[in-house]
C-alpha cells in the first residue's frame, strides 16, 4: 500500500482533476489521436509548431488518472521547446517509468514524479501515452497506439 | 456485514471447495489473495491439475493413430471427456460435440462453414449489443467477405435485450442468429429458449456463445433448441487451450470441413479427399488432448461438488454483492437486468476503472477493468470502460467485503 502513494503523487491527482491544456484548439497544424486499446484511454493532442518550436499545446480526451495527469504536466512542460527538446524529453521520460537502469530523473524537472509508476508495470503505458501521440503528432502521424 | 466468512447457501461447505483450488491460499503483493476476475478465468481445481499431471505422466500418447497401448488409453480418456461433455449439455450425441480451442474458434468455425455456405450477397446476421467481440468479428468478417449485413439488436438501460425490437430484425434474409447466453461485462442472462422459439418460427437457426453461462447456469441445449452451443474450457475450471462447439447433427453433417489436415479424413488421394464422420471432420490435426481430458475432469468435478447448490450460492452471493456496492456513495452498477449471473460491473464517479484496479490489486483484490472486449456495448453506454468483479463457486461474502472495503480505500486515495 505504501507504493500506492509513490503513484498517486497529491501532484498527479491533482492534475488529473483540474488538467492544464485540456481544450482543442483552432488553427493547430499538428494533430494526432493516442488509444490504449486495452482500456479505452483516448485523447487527442493539439499543437501549434513554427519554426521546428511549440508554440502551443493543449489536449482532449478521456482516460485514468495516469494518462490524464501526464498529458496535463506533459503539455505544461513543452510549451515553448524546441522538437528536438520534446524528443529527448520523451526519451528520458521513457527510460524512467520504465524503470531503466542508470536512468536519470534530474532533466525531468516536475515530471520527475511520475518515477513511480516503474513500480506499477501494467500502468506505463498510461503514462507514456499521450507522449506516444505527441511524438506521432510531430511526425506527421495522425494516430498512435500504445499496442 | 454480518457473518462475513459462513455459509450462503446450506449443504454447501465453501470452505472445503477452497481448499480444492491451490492457488487461492497464495499471496499478491503480500496479501491473501482475493480472486474475483472470473469472468476472464476462473482457477483450477487440484482435480484438473492433478488430472493434467497424470496425463503426462502415465498416459500421454497420440489418439486415433497408434496400436499400441498408451495410444488406445489416451484416446479413451479422449473419448469419455467428449461424453462427459455431452452429458454436461445434455447433447443428444456424441458426435455433436466438436472440441476447439475455446469459444472464439468455436464461433469461427460456424461463420466459416455453415456461414460461408448460406450467407450470401444482400443476406443478414443478426446478435445483440451486449456481444463479445467473438461475437461480432466473425460475423463482420462473413458479411463483408459476402456483401451481407450484420444487424444488431438493441438492449434497454439494464442491459437487457429487447425481444420485440430482436423478433423485427429477423425477416427472409437473416440466415444466422448468434447471441450471448450470459453477457460477459453485464451478467445479463438472455431469454435463449424464447429467442431460439423466435428465430425457428421464421426458419433461422441460432448460436449460442455460451463462454459465461456454463459456469453459471445448468445448460441443456436440447431443452434451448439452440442449433450451436460456444464455450470455453477455462472458464469452466478447466484448461486453458480447449473449447467445444455443440451443434445439431443434421446441421454438422451438412457443413463442409472448416481445417483440413489428418484425423478429418477417411481416405486421401490427390484427386480426391473422403472426409471422417462427425465429430472428426472438424478436428483437423492433433488435438489438445490434455486439455480435452483435463475439461472432463473440471465438469467431473462441478457435478461431484452438486452444480445446483453451488450456483445457488453464486447467486446469493450476487445478490450480496450488489447490495453491498449499491450501496456506496459515487458507485453505479453497469447491467441491472433482472434475470443475471455471476458478473458485478460497476464505475464509479470521478474514479477511472483503471485506478480503480490499480489500488484494488495493490490490496490483493484481482478485478478485471477495461471493456471487456465488448467496446459497442460500452460505446451504448457512454463509459470507455468499466471495473468488473465476476464470481466462482469458491468465492466467499468474505471476498465481496474485501472488495467493498478496497472501494473504500480506493475513495481516500482519491479524496
Ligand atoms: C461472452 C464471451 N464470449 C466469448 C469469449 C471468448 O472466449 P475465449 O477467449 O476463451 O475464446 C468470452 C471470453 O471472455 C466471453 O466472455
């Protein structure tokens, strides 16, 4: 139970009830749409990119408090980085909810605490997915999926 | 909740039934573990383990082949589980009774045979809202492949069918009924009698996914009047691999083999191919013959333990279930029909079933969360998904508690 806590940081619920970014946006020229089909999360990621940086981000859909709070701090985090940025920030993101070893938190910032759900193997993919889809999104792909 | 671990049901020690199932005196996450994702599987009886090890050990060979002994022993034991199944449905012969790998080959077996031959172009299919998509996916793949529809029943807010809106669906053009007996993410149980009383008088045959219901209810296929039956070994105490399909015999004997291979044929010549007699024409190469053996020994097993009593006390556990859940704040039970079994789904306000098995896992708790493989029947209810507890005969009122006190846990994580 004392893990349950290391998941369900006060900062991530927080999130997931009162999500930052959560509109569509008009105008966006970078789209794309995140399932989970194993449980149904779905969300869309809006973004306005010029000049290889993201001018804006924000977010639709619905999924667990995971998912939700994750897209909500990822699109706080990214507003105004480069691509480039976004990318890496993903990639180390990735390799700590994934629990790699020599994993390093210290880039992360506030998503640092999102280490948890290393603990919870069935949830990374909650975490993962709405930056599964940003990255489809700056690819050019119109759909990502965690399977 | 009074009397948390006693009896529900006289004449029936759940006790002593636990003590047959090993794995629940296991741990998860350091606590006993509280096994309520039955739907999904149910756990084995040591019967079945130690039938499974047995034949290995002492009897394994290939059936229908070998003149020598071990052959000529694991064919009987072969033989007498596809009786002993027929005995379970009540078929009215052996023969009628084809195993499979589970209920999903079982149905893809029909659409593809009996499918195949009578669906054609502008043709119709009728199930119901509340399938699984081993239900559905077959049937799409039928119709598209023969320019044919797939119609679809509707259901009311309880999750129940609606029988007129089903009897106005069928006209000259249906060929094929096919509909859950009991819905896996609901628990509804289907009037089949009716349904197949409906179907017949229009001259169109039904199957029945019956992957939920032989574990809950006493089915007699003769007494349904049903044309196919579907269901799963596992999910029946049994092995996981093995499956039957029951079909009327007039009907099997008129399908044409689905996989071609050995044990289907009589004789083989490069011009021309002879098929077997039933039930063999369908059972292409060699079978999972532990896993046919090892279903016997699970129904064995559920008649031995008194199959009327133990559903009696599913039921009354059911009923337990959902008073306790209805009764907490924020939580709405998905499936209130009034004729249900085994299945307790639920969501709850502000809380995504995925959190939800999440801290229930984390207490020992095993739920299924997610759609259940049935995404049009969520869709029909405007949720993504729900959290589903679905019971066995070896679940207790203890477990139930066990569950209602996690929801509690759950609400102050999330207070
Ligand atoms: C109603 C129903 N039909 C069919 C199936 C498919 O069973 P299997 O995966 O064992 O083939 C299931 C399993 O979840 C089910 O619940």
């Amino acid at each position: 139970m004392a893990d349950l806590r290391e998941l369900y940081q006060e900062i991530i619920l927080e999130h997931s009830k009162t999500p930052r970014n959560f509109r569509p946006m008009e105008g966006a020229n970078r789209q794309a749409e995140g399932y989970n089909p194993l449980c149904g999360d779905h969300y869309t990621i809006f973004m306005d990119v010029a000049d290889e940086s993201i001018r804006d981000i924000s977010f639709q859909g619905s999924g667990c408090a995971i998912s939700k709070a994750s897209a909500s701090m990822m699109s706080q985090a990214l507003k105004g980085k480069t691509r480039q940025q976004a990318e890496e920030l993903f990639e180390q993101f990735h390799r700590v909810v994934t629990g790699e070893p020599g994993s390093d938190t210290s880039a992360l910032g506030k998503l640092e605490i999102f280490a948890g759900v290393a603990n919870f193997p069935t949830r990374i993919k909650c975490a993962t997915l709405a930056w599964h889809t940003l990255q489809a999104a700056l690819r050019g792909e119109q759909v990502a999926s965690t399977e | 909740m009074s009397a948390a671990t006693a009896e529900v049901v006289a004449g029936f020690d759940v006790k002593k039934v636990r003590a047959d199932f090993p794995i629940l005196s296991r741990k998860v996450h350091g606590l006993p573990l509280v096994y309520l994702d039955n739907a999904a599987t149910t756990q084995k009886p040591r019967a079945v383990i130690d039938t499974l090890t047995r034949y290995y050990t002492e009897e394994n060979a290939n059936i229908h082949r070998g003149v020598h002994q071990l052959s000529q022993i694991a064919t009987d034991a072969h033989d007498a589980a596809r009786r002993t199944v027929q005995r379970f449905l009540n078929a009215a012969d052996p023969a009628e009774i084809i195993f499979t790998r589970g209920a999903t080959e079982s149905i893809n077996l029909v659409a593809q045979t009996y499918g195949r031959t009578h669906v054609g172009a502008g043709d119709e299919v009728v199930i119901t809202a509340m399938e699984h998509h081993s239900n559905i996916v077959p049937w799409q793949i039928l119709c598209e492949e023969k320019g044919a529809r797939l119609r679809i029943a509707p259901i009311n807010d309880a999750g129940e069918l609606l029988l007129d809106e089903f009897e106005a669906l069928l006209n000259a053009k249906t060929k094929l009924v096919g509909v859950a007996h009991i819905s896996n993410a609901l628990g509804t149980v289907n009037p089949i009698a009716r349904i197949v009383e409906i179907a017949h008088s229009k001259g169109i045959p039904v199957l029945v996914d019956g992957a939920q219901s032989v574990p809950h209810l006493p089915v007699d296929v003769q007494a349904l009047g049903c044309d196919f039956y579907a269901f799963s070994g596992h999910k029946i105490y049994g092995p996981t691999g093995i499956g039957v399909l029951y079909g009327k015999r007039a009907l099997l004997e008129a399908m044409p083999p689905w996989q071609g291979g050995g044990d289907m044929i009589r004789s083989v010549t490069f011009e021309k191919t002879l098929y077997n007699q039933l039930p063999y024409k369908f059972e292409a190469g060699t079978p999972d013959i532990a896993g046919a053996i090892g279903l016997g020994a699970a129904l064995d097993y559920l008649s031995g333990i008194g199959i009327e009593n133990a559903l009696a006390h599913e039921h009354a556990l059911l009923e337990y279930g959902t008073k306790a859940l209805e009764a907490i704040p924020g939580l709405r039970l998905i499936g209130t029909a009034k004729e249900k079994a085994g299945v307790l789904s639920f969501v709850m306000e502000n809380i995504h079933p995925h959190d939800i098995g999440t801290i229930l896992d984390q207490q020992g708790i095993a739920i299924r969360t997610g759609h259940h493989c049935a995404q049009p029947l969520m869709h029909r209810f405007g949720i993504p998904a729900t959290a589903r507890a679905s019971l066995a005969v070896y679940n207790t009122t203890a477990d139930l508690d066990a569950l209602v006190g996690g929801i509690h846990k759950l609400k102050e994580v999330f207070a």
